[in-house]
C-alpha cells in the first residue's frame, strides 16, 4: 500500500534515505574490523595499534547516533583490544 497524504509520502523517503545512510554505516563498521582482524592474525600490530582510534571513533558514534546500542559498541571495542593483547 502507498502512502496518500504528503507527510506520509515524505516520511517514506526520509526512511529510505535513513536506512541507506545507515547500512553504509555499518558496512564500514564491518569492513574496518575485518580489517583489524586480518592485521591481528597476520601479526602487524603497528597497522593495528594505528587503526584502533579509527575503529573506536567509528563505533562511538555509531552509539551516539543509536545505530549500534551501547553495550555492543564495548563488547565489540573489549573484543579487538582482548584480541590485539593476546597476539601482541
């Protein structure tokens, strides 16, 4: 069903316009800790250890935003550096 009245046909492109705001968003999200990921495994820490702020700056406003909820933001944030500990 179409929207009718003029409000509701401008709140349909403002949502189209959100949600692909926000799935380019989180595709970055995503990429970027792949990104950290594969440095980890690979053992560049210095790339790693450079990255980080990008990544944490990234998930922080993410939260901000309400993107992300907040507690994921810290698990995933406690993950990498848990991780970047361990292999370091």
């Amino acid at each position: 069903m179409s929207p009718i009245t003029k409000s509701a046909k401008k709140s349909v492109r403002q949502s189209l316009k959100r949600k692909s705001r926000n799935i380019g968003r989180k595709r970055k999200i995503k990429d970027l800790l792949k990104e950290v990921k594969g440095l980890i495994s690979e053992k560049k820490n210095k790339e790693v250890k450079l990255l980080l702020p990008k990544v944490y700056k990234l998930l922080d406003k993410a939260a901000k935003k309400g993107l992300i909820k907040k507690n994921t933001v810290n698990r995933k944030k406690s993950r990498i550096t848990k991780l970047m500990n361990k292999n370091s």
